[in-house]
C-alpha cells in the first residue's frame, strides 16, 4: 500500500535529524538541550506532509517549528510545540503540516529557551488520494477497486490521506483489528471520509472485549466523516485524538455501537488509566480526547457533528472529555482549559440506551444536544454518582428535544436525568422529558469536597429550564432508604459560589414536588414563573417511551382539498395515517416525508405532515413544546396545533420558522378541554420549495391540569 511516506532515523549526528529512511521510526528519540546557543536542527524531504512526533511531560520545554519551501513554491508554515504537560506520554504529534505543494521542503526545530525537548520522529511522504477499499473476505488485493481489496486494516496503519479521500469498509465484512492511527486532513469541501460500500449490513469492526481494544484512531483529524459502521466490544471504540491546537471538523453518523464497555469503574479510587488514553476514565463508544498544550482560548477542536448514531450497552455512549489529565483519581477535571477545549458541537437524533455510564462533556462550549433518545443509563453502581448528562466547565449549551428517562436506582447517589457539576453557565433546557429516574431530573451542584473549598470559583450561572416535562422521578426515595434529592430541580450549594437562573412554564408530575434545595444552602438569583402542576397519570409525549404516557399517538399527514379554503376547513380535511415504520427513533414513513419521536420532514406541496394524539379521558389539559429547525438556513416551515378540525396554535397569524427566527420557537397551549377520543394534531408544512434537510425538531409533551 503506497502512502506510508518515509520516516527519518533521528539516532545519528548531532546538529541533524538524518537522513530519510523508509519504514517505521517510531521509538528511536533525539534528546534536545532546549538552549539559546543550540543551533536549530534541519532537514530537507520531499512530499506533500510532514509530522514531527515526540514526548511531552512535566519537564518539557518549547521550540519553533518551520517548514520552508527549498525552490520558493510556498510561504514560510510556522508552528509552536509545546512539551510540557502534566503527565508523560509518547507518541504524540507535536506538529504537522499537510497538503505541501510538489517540490523539496526545508524543516528546521529551533528551540531557543529552558527545557528538554524529546523528539521521536519526523515522518513524511505523499498522502494517499482516490478512495481504498477494504473487505475482510477478499483476496489481498492493491485496495485500488471494490474487486480488488485490502483484506486487513492493518495495511493501513499510520497511513496520511489527502482532502476528498475515502476509506470505504464491505458491508457484510467483520474485522478484529484497529482501523488507525489515520492522519491527514480534509477540508469542509472535500472532507476525508470513512464509510461503506456494497449491499448488506454494515461493516463490523468488533474487538475482544480488552481494555486495550480501540475499533477507529483519528489522529489530529481535520474535516474527517464517519458513517455507516459497527462497532463493538472495545475499551474505547471510535477514537478521535488530539496532541496539537486548532483543528476543524469531525462528523459521525449512522453509527451502531454497542458493548463498548471494557473499561468502567464502580470506585474513583481504582481509576487505572490507558497508557494511550491517560485521561479515559470510563470506556466510551465515541472518545474525543487528547494531550495538547494548555493555551488560553484558543480550542482543541471546533465543529463536531454526531448524528444518528445508535449506542447500546456501551460504557459511555459520547464522551468529550480527559484533556491533559493530572497524575491522580479524576484529575483531569481541571480548569485550566476553560470551556474552550472543543467548540461547536451538535449531538442530534441519537439513540442511546442501558449504558454502564453517561454522556461526559468536559472543557466545551457552543454544545447543542437536540432530539435524542437517553434511556435507561448508568445501569452500573458509582461511589461518586451517577447521571445521564454530566456537564463540567461548560458555556452556552442548549439542550431540546429530548428524553431522559428510566435511569436505575444502583444505589448510587445523584441518578439523575442532568448534572450540571461544576463551572456551568448559560445552560438551556427547553422541550425534554425528564421521567422515572431515580433521582431528580436535573441537579445543580456546588460541592466542597471533605468540607475543603475545593472549587472556590465554582458557579451555575444564567441557567433556562423552559416548556419541559417531568415526571414520576426520584424513584429511589423510599422509607427504608430516604433520597438525598427530591423535586424535578435539585439545587445543592456547600461553596455558597454564585448560582442563578429561571424556570419557565414547565409541566410537572413529580411526587416529590418540582424544586430541592438543601437545607441551609442559597441559590441566588433564581425565578420561577408559570410552572404547573398536572395529573400525574395524565402526562403524554411523543416519544414512545415504553410504558410511559397515555393516550394514543400516531403520525400522517392532511392534503390540502383548495387554495381557497380557510385554515378550518384545512384543519378539517382528512387525516392519513403513516404506515411504515422504521425502527431507529420510531420513524413513521419514506424518505421522502417522514415523523420520528422528535422530528418532522414535511412532505412538499401542500401537504401537512405531523404526529397526531388521541385524548384517553375528558379533561383540561396544558401543551408545551420547542420547535426549531435542523438546518437554520433552510426552507421556512409553517407549524399548528390543530383540536378537532379547529386550529388552537397559533391563535392568530402564522407560526413559522424561517431565516428571521434566530432560535425556536414555543410552542404552547393553556387551558384546553378535550372529551375523550378527541384528537389532538401537531403539524408542519413548507412554505415554497422544501429541501431534503428542512427538518424540524418538536417533541411536544402533553399534561391533564384537571378532569
């Protein structure tokens, strides 16, 4: 397999890296005296990349990296490496430039101030370009075609790859063996892409259940896609790990991953740490991670997409977390990342359930978590807690849309739906259903751990918990046993840090009532508006968790009869019910229109499309819910709520999302009588032409305020 490149023997004379040699380099080291006397080390190469690979550790220092073009083809690339971290580690990248013009390049490492540098290699050499296909059931081939494939992954271990590049695995193909480490980057145009070919399911990549086991590396990616893959039974399935500052772009989806749960701990205290993954405390299906260099604001990592993706009994399902670990139990929940470590990420129509632990989100910010499915987590019992949602030094995260339900009573603390842990600001929580955890559905905590002002600058500040639903939760509230929690909203604050907040027009059904706060403790600037109190067996969503809600739900659409007809006689024209039924998130018809648990893609033309629910009882019942579009540069959608021919959202105009709606919208009904049997119609419709991608996010929720 061409591509490799060339690596360089850095073992011989002092004053040079040496001369290029081919094959693997790794583990032969230069030590470099970090002095201003020291003359910089150089070396001319050919290719289109370079990669200069060390150690970094507590006695690292800086140098300057430049990569000069011999004949004049390019500018001067400039570049920082920084080898000083908290822990050692070996192996990382410390600087890489890739997509190199043709023609011979100069490198040169001039490190002028205090501290050792330990370099390891510099690798180079022409990326791979086209698409390599691979199927464990060929012959070996050159991997050049679908009929003549690499048989193993393992030819491409530490390959580069060039923009537009594509790494295509056989469905139906199964391999026990690590895809990476994989290096290149791609551009937003021309991204690298792993992904399937042929007919079949998709491809498997299914490990031994080892701690060590990893299913997909990506090292220092840039503009890197992955779809349509298995992924099973490892310590850490799809890896994407970062040694340098700066990157762009990183997009999972339709992914299935499942019993990824070789590494998971029931006590802090028996933390064993990953030699490739220092700062891995629990196992996760989707890992990004890495050692760089602590600079203020400036990110790791910025847009990321997961979507579509599927986790089933993994250890965490999506972990953004272990950046730069400290050397003991759960050090690397430092702060000296800030929120900056990754931006701009968008968690979207997942499903995720009976995991060992949570979703982590460490160092993040600009973080959105919209229409996903967070069932029965952290089925294993944690001295430390437990929750479905864990956010730690984090700012503007929207979280709508979703459900957190059924999280077991293990005998853990917390158990809830969300913990905001520590460093929160401007958390929004607006549309979700919160039902049947074991503790309360979200919690806002400032602790003194041992009664030490651990986290003196600790704050929860400008939270929203908006037009949500809770539910029957602090389960594990017992007389045998009493709840630390009670309430939909548990604030706890030792530090007396700052908190503040609102809640706004929640549908509560929680026997424990709505809000906790310890004893003694204050919470600040917190106000609480127009929360109601509803049946607690009269509470309906969308979402088809099972044995949760009444009533009867189903999706279809209304075909407009005239282009002269009032909204009346639209609303009362007949209502045609989706028959096909997909299993992911429940999605009821084609591709062409379709409902899921959370979202809608309109039909085109004059078409209604949405969910419809049919009232069990008589009654007086609350609607509330969040709209907002997938793509908010899309087509503008109409929305209503229609009773029984008569539209009752909006009472007057129109309701649409389009360009001029910065957000979502509430959606939100008050005091309206249904008779049993009555049907209850949420419904979108595109305004003009309407794209593949016009898809709207809702998850309306459902409570009876009296009979």
């Amino acid at each position: 397999m061409s591509g490799h490149g060339s690596g360089v023997d850095s073992s011989d004379a002092a004053g040079a890296l040496g001369s290029p040699v081919e094959g693997e380099v790794l583990g032969r080291t230069t030590r470099v005296a970090i002095e201003a006397s020291a003359p910089p080390l150089s070396l001319r190469f050919e290719g289109d990349f370079v990669r200069v690979v060390g150690t970094v550790g507590p006695d690292g220092g800086q140098a300057q990296v430049r990569v000069a073009s011999v004949d004049g083809g390019h500018e001067d690339l400039v570049g920082v490496i920084d080898t000083r971290a908290r822990r050692v580690h070996a192996g990382l990248v410390l600087f890489g430039a890739y997509e190199l013009p043709p023609g011979p390049h100069l490198l040169t490492v001039d490190a002028p101030d205090a501290g050792t540098v330990l370099l390891e290699a510099v690798e180079h050499g022409t990326a791979i370009r086209g698409t390599v296909h691979v199927d464990s059931r060929g012959g070996g081939g050159d991997g050049t075609s679908a009929e003549t494939p690499l048989r193993d992954l393992v030819a491409l271990r530490g390959c580069t790859f060039a923009a537009g590049a594509a790494i295509r695995l056989a469905r139906g193909a199964t391999w026990d063996q690590q895809l990476g480490p994989l290096y290149g980057s791609g551009t937003a145009e021309r991204p690298i892409v792993i992904g399937a070919y042929g007919e079949g399911p998709r491809p498997h990549i299914e490990r031994q259940g080892r701690p060590e086991d990893r299913a997909v590396w990506l090292h220092d990616a840039d503009h890197w896609v992955v779809r349509d893959l298995e992924v099973s039974r490892t310590g850490a399935g799809i890896v994407a790990f970062y040694s340098t500052l700066g990157h762009h772009g990183l997009t999972i989806e339709d992914v299935l991953t499942h019993d990824n749960d070789a590494v998971h701990w029931h006590d802090s205290r028996a933390w064993a740490p990953q030699p490739d993954l220092p700062g891995m405390y629990h196992g996760a299906a989707i890992l990004v991670t890495g050692q760089v260099p602590l600079v203020p604001g400036m990110a790791v990592l910025e847009g990321v997409r997961v979507e579509r993706v599927e986790s089933v009994r993994d250890s965490d399902p999506f972990d953004i977390s272990g950046f730069d670990p400290g050397a003991g139990n759960l050090e690397f929940l430092h702060r000296d990342l800030g929120t900056h470590a990754v931006r701009d990420i968008t968690v979207r129509s997942c499903d995720m359930r009976d995991a060992k632990g949570a979703m982590n989100f460490d160092n993040v910010e600009d973080l959105t978590v919209l229409g996903c499915s967070i069932q029965r987590m952290c089925r294993v019992q944690q001295l430390i807690g437990t929750t479905s949602l864990f956010l730690w030094s984090v700012d503007r995260v929207t979280i709508r849309n979703c459900t957190f339900t059924d999280l077991p009573d293990t005998g853990s603390v917390d158990g809830t739906g969300i913990d905001l842990e520590a460093y929160t600001r401007r958390v929004r929580i607006e549309g979700n259903l919160f039902a049947r955890n074991a503790g309360s559905g979200v919690e806002f905590l400032a602790i003194e751990v041992g009664g030490r002002p651990t986290r003196p600058d600790d704050h929860a500040l400008d939270h929203r918990i908006a037009h949500n639903g809770f539910w029957d939760d602090v389960r594990k509230d017992r007389p045998d046993r009493p709840s630390e929690q009670h309430g939909a909203i548990h604030f706890r604050n030792d530090t007396r840090s700052p908190m503040s907040g609102m809640t706004e027009g929640n549908l509560v059904a929680e026997p424990t009532g709505f809000v906790d706060i310890v004893a003694g403790h204050e919470i600040g600037d917190w106000t609480f508006t127009d929360d109601l109190a509803v049946d607690l067996a009269g509470l309906a969503c969308f979402a088809d968790v099972p044995g949760l809600g009444i009533g009867t739900w189903d999706a279809g659409v209304r075909i407009e009869s005239g282009p002269g007809d009032t909204d009346d006689e639209l609303a009362a024209a007949a209502w045609h019910p989706l028959t096909e039924r997909a299993p992911m998130l429940d999605r009821w018809g084609t591709d062409d229109a379709w409902v899921e648990r959370f979202a809608i893609l309109p039909a085109e033309g004059g078409i209604w499309t949405g969910r419809r629910w049919i009232a069990p009882r008589d009654g007086v019942v609350a609607v509330r819910g969040v709209a907002v579009r997938h793509d908010p540069a899309g087509a503008a959608l109409r929305l209503r709520i229609v009773h029984d021919g008569a539209v009752v959202w909006p009472m007057a105009g129109d309701a649409v999302l389009d360009r001029s709606v910065p957000d979502a919208l509430t959606t939100r009904v008050d005091g309206l009588a249904v008779r049993a049997g009555d049907q209850l119609c949420f419904e979108v419709r595109a305004i003009g032409r309407r794209g593949a991608g016009d898809i709207v996010s809702w998850n309306p929720i459902i409570g009876y305020l009296r009979d």
